[in-house]
C-alpha cells in the first residue's frame, strides 16, 4: 500500500485539527485553477497559541521551531478542509514565513525549518518548496511565527 500524506501524518503522530475560521475580513483559503493559496497560520495547538512573543527575546529557537511546526499542522488542516483529500496536493509550491523577532534576530531560516522540515515529512518530494522568511517585529496575538502556503493540486 503506498504511502499517503495522511498515513504519514499518522505515522508522525499528527492528527489535523478543526481549521481555524478567519478574525477579519479575508477567507482561510482560495482556488486559482489548480492553486489553492492558504492564508497565514498561526501556531495553534488545541486551540491556543503554543507560545507568544519574539524570537531573540524571550522565545526560544527550539521552542520557535516547533511553532512554524504546528504553523504548518494549521496549513494542513486547511488544506485538507480545501480540497478533502490531501493526496491530491501534486506539489507544495511555496511557503512564507513571518518570525516576531528582535532587530538583531538573524536564526530566521533556522526557526522556518520547523514548517519545512514537516512539509517534506508528510507530502515527499512533492513537499519540498519555495520559500520566504521574514522578520516583522509583530504578529496577531503576539504569535512568533506565522506561515502561508500556495499548493498545487490535480
């Protein structure tokens, strides 16, 4: 039996949660032909943010990491909300990463990894991407990291 993103989200001990509604005037999710673009998530875990505050402040890389992580479980689970199967993802195309961070921050690939490193985990080949990573010095709710994500599906 070939392996699935969702076998392997299983195999990772990962159960995507009820996506997120949006707190503004935007949409979770939209369809450009076979693009379907996610807006930024934040890195919640059961319902609340896993941390707040800045990378180089008083948020850790490790614990910045497992943020972008379950930034993106949230993409996932929009995604899968999107399209109902994510097997039908043929690429992951890109991801943008937003750190909250202190002006002599620089670790920002380090911290984005966490979103990647699980892109790749869960969708192969397919997962590996595009990116962008930013330093702001703010987020919504006083997240530290926030992640969007463009996928391609059939």
């Amino acid at each position: 039996m070939p392996e699935t993103p969702s076998s392997r989200l299983a195999s990772l001990g990962i159960v995507l949660p009820t996506p997120a509604t949006p707190v503004a005037n935007y949409v979770s999710w939209t369809r450009s032909g076979s693009l379907i673009v996610i807006s930024g998530q934040l890195p919640l875990k059961d319902g609340k943010l896993l941390a707040t505050g800045k990378l180089g402040g008083e948020v850790s890389i490790e614990t910045g990491v497992e943020a972008a992580k379950f930034c993106f479980i949230n993409l996932a689970a929009q995604l899968q909300s999107a399209v109902g199967d994510l097997s039908k993802v043929t690429k992951v195309v890109r991801l943008g990463g937003f750190i909250s961070c202190t002006p002599d921050f620089t670790a920002h690939a380090a911290v984005m990894n966490g979103a990647s490193d699980l892109a790749v985990a869960v969708f192969g080949d397919v997962g590996r991407h595009a990116r962008s990573t930013v330093g702001v010095p703010s987020l919504p709710l006083d997240a530290p990291v926030e992640v969007e994500g463009m996928f391609e599906i059939v």
